[in-house]
C-alpha cells in the first residue's frame, strides 16, 4: 500500500490534515483571536492586490521562494530571524494596522499533493491546523451532519480571494523578474545601543532600473494595474524606520 503524501505545512503553522466536514463538525473559532501561532514569523506572504492597504503599515520586499526560485511578495514583520514585531506576548496582534490575508485565513490553507504513480495530476486540498479550532466555540464551521454554516462563509470566500490573486501576483512577479527590475538589498538598522539589524536575502525594485522600461513595457505595466503596487511597494519601505520605532519601544 503507498503512503499517504505528506502535507508541508505553511510557515507558522503546525501538522496539517485535509478538511473533513464530518471529522472536524461542530468545531469552530476561540472567541479571542491568538496570533501566537505566528509570533515567530519576521514576514508573510502578501498577494499583489493587498499592497495598498499593507503598505500603509509594513516594509514590502520580495524573496526567493526556496523552492522554485520564483520571487514572493513579503510583508516585513521584524528586523532578526523569528522576530514579529506585530504580535505581543499574550498572541494580540497590534491595534490599527491592517490584517494580511495570511494571517487571517489561519488555522485553514490550501496545499498541494504532487502528482506521482496514484494521482496523475497534482491535487489541491483545504487543510487545517487542529490546533486553531475548538469544540467550545457557539459558532461551529460546520453542524452535526456535516453541512457548512454561515461561519464558514467568509473563510470560504477569503480562502477563494487568495487563490485567485495569487496568480496575479506571480504574474507581477514574474514581469518584475524579466524586466530585471528586482535587485538584492539589506534592511539595515542602528539602534541606540549600536547593534547593527541586518535583514538578508530581500529584493526591491531597482527605481534607476524602472525609469529606464521602454516605453511598452511601461503602458503594460500601467494597464495591468502593476505600475500602481510597484510604487505602493516602494513607498511601503519607509515602514523599515517604524519596525525599528517597535523593536526599541518593546518589552
């Protein structure tokens, strides 16, 4: 008998399984959101259309999906490995910025089981982490027979949004990426103390670069609406001086 193919969970989250209306009925949401789940993410994963909302409120920069090398946008969220600066020790995440999508649609993802010798297409699966659901909850995903209720909506429809702005998002990335417009940089930064921050391995685009498109590849740019997230991501980099504001006023 082949083995079960093995889920990789998102970063941040624990074990996944596959949603099972039956298995996981009667269990919803704790009352109170705990975002410690994340509390050892420095940066998420942000899709195209979430730009001019999170740049408001994060640094914005691109990284090497591991991989398949292709470039992902990144809302920052500390300055040193497994530092989140938005999230406080009793798992509260900080009050009036906006809430990435990734973030929101915890404990739920959508994973991919690679084709092989049983499954000659790769298979798409909504899974869960067990431990972001409780059988205390009033507001069950999901009733006795199975059968989805209206707590289950707007994770449905957030989890359909992701899905469909991800490509458009590798789209951006991958014309970003043959424009050669991307380029290596660290976030540096000097604390009072003198301890140099230094996050590697981010990319940005290069403004000397851009100014330099053809003329084509501008109007494509602008008619695809990627003109408008390429400066939301610029100006978003101005945040790295609020992360250094959050990491010296912290307890």
């Amino acid at each position: 008998m082949a083995k079960p193919a093995k889920l990789i969970s998102p970063p941040g989250y624990g074990p996944v399984v596959p949603l099972d209306r039956h298995r996981h009925a009667g269990l919803g949401f704790v009352t109170e959101p705990d975002y410690r789940w994340a509390a050892s993410l420095n940066a998420v994963f942000i899709n195209a259309a979430e730009f001019f909302k999170a740049a408001l409120d994060y640094p914005i920069a691109f990284a090497r999906e591991p991989g398949s090398g292709e470039y992902l946008p990144m809302a920052i969220l500390g300055l040193k490995s497994r530092q989140n600066l938005y999230v406080d020790a009793h798992g509260r995440w900080r009050e009036h910025v906006y809430l990435p999508s990734y973030v929101r649609r915890y404990p739920f993802c959508i994973a991919e089981l690679p084709a092989g010798p049983q499954r000659p297409q790769a298979q798409r699966l909504v899974c869960v982490d067990e431990r972001g659901l409780t059988a205390e909850s009033r507001k069950p995903l999901f009733d006795t027979n199975g059968a989805s209720t209206p707590a289950w909506e707007p994770i449905h429809k957030l989890m359909e949004a992701m899905e469909g702005a991800l490509q458009q998002t590798r789209v951006l990335a991958h014309r970003l990426e043959a424009l050669d417009l991307l380029v290596p940089f660290d976030a540096m930064a000097l604390p009072k103390k003198g301890e140099r921050t230094r996050l590697q391995g981010l990319y940005r685009v290069d403004e000397t670069r851009l100014a330099d498109v053809q003329a084509r590849d501008v109007r494509t740019l602008l008619r695809k609406g990627e003109l408008r997230a390429v400066y939301a991501h610029l100006l978003s980099l101005e945040n790295f001086g609020r992360l250094l504001d959050y990491s010296q006023t912290r307890k």
